[in-house]
C-alpha cells in the first residue's frame, strides 16, 4: 500500500440473525447476533492507530452498531447513500428460496422486482467514490457486503454486474485506493476477516 495515496477502509456490519441465515437483507433494520457485537468490537483493535479524516456509516442499526463497537460513533456521519440494495418483493428470502419461484435468478443480473434496479445502485455508489475522491483523504466506511461489493467494483471501472465476483463476510474489512498514482484505482485488501474469527 502506499501511504501517500488516498484510501478508503470498508467494514461491513457484523452478523446478523438474516445474514447468519442467508436471507436477502436491504432495508429490514435488523440488530446484531452477540456474536456480531463480538465480531465488531474486534474489528476496534484492527483499526487501532489508523487515522482516518472522514467516517462516514449507513443509518441502518447493523452499520450504526458496528461503527460504535468498533470506536467511531463519535466522528461518524451517517450517509443515506450506504444503506444496502433494497431487495424489493425480494427482501428477506433466500437465494435457494427465490430461485424455486424464479429458476437461474441472479442478483447481479436480474435486480428484485419492486427494488432497487442495478443502474441505481451502481449510481449511488458512483456518488459515494465521487465525494470520496473529492475528498482525497483516508476515510473509513461501515456499511453492508452488497453495496460495498458494487462500490468497490465501480472504483476500480467495472460494471455493477461485476461485484458478483467480490464476496464479503460479515464484520470483514477491505481496502480500497491507488497503486502507483491517482489514475490506477486498486483494491489493495479484500474480505479480511482474521480479527474477528482468530482460529479459524
């Protein structure tokens, strides 16, 4: 990584009873597990020493609670634009369940009727790297493992469709920024987990 470069820290929220489950989960405000809060309040010590010049996280509690575990709620702004999809007729159901009503359904492909389309995601994501890069700082952001995959597909110029192959587990922590200069966007860290699952 190159410390002269701007970057951007994303930590998804941590478990959730629907996330445990593989429920599609947009805007559904659902709370931690214990052991989501036990994963968030590691990912306090990963990001001991950094210093970030903007924090910025989702209004949904998941986010909300995992920003304060892991020490930030006091700089934090909270930003509409990180909420996650919003999955539509489809929130709540999984993607084995969903595929019963609509065989070879695929979010990154097909969208969820009554939600949020791709072009809108992609947008959104498109607004949040534009402030970003404004900006031109280290930021940290907690959010949610769909929109963050759109996110860091669009920083590096693919399509919405192509955060299919990024894959975030809860309370994971990635990098996003430059390799070389301001026109090689990279990821620099994807899905590290290891501070909230030691052992495994």
């Amino acid at each position: 990584m190159n410390g002269s470069l701007p970057e951007v820290y994303l930590a998804r929220h941590g478990e959730t009873a629907w996330s445990l489950s593989g429920r599609h989960t947009g805007r559904t405000d659902l709370p931690l597990t214990e052991r989501g809060e036990d994963n968030a309040r590691r990912l306090r010590g990963r990001l001991a020493g950094i210093e970030f010049t903007e924090v910025f996280v989702s209004p949904l509690q998941r986010a909300l609670r995992t920003c304060k575990l892991a020490g930030f709620a006091a700089v934090a702004q909270v930003s509409p634009d990180l909420v996650e999809w919003d999955y539509g007729d489809y929130e709540g159901g999984t993607t084995a369940e969903i595929r019963q009503a609509r065989p070879g359904w695929y979010l990154f492909r097909d969208g969820c009727p009554g939600g949020e389309s791709l072009a809108a995601v992609g947008a959104r994501a498109d607004r949040v790297i534009a402030r970003l890069r404004a900006d031109g700082s280290c930021t940290l952001l907690f959010g949610h493992g769909h929109f963050s995959r759109v996110l860091a597909a669009r920083w590096i110029g693919l399509t919405t469709a192509d955060a299919r192959h990024l894959v975030l587990n809860t309370a994971s922590l990635s990098i996003v920024g430059y390799e070389h200069t301001l026109d090689d966007p990279a990821i620099l860290l994807w899905n590290d987990d290891h501070h909230a699952n030691p052992g495994e």
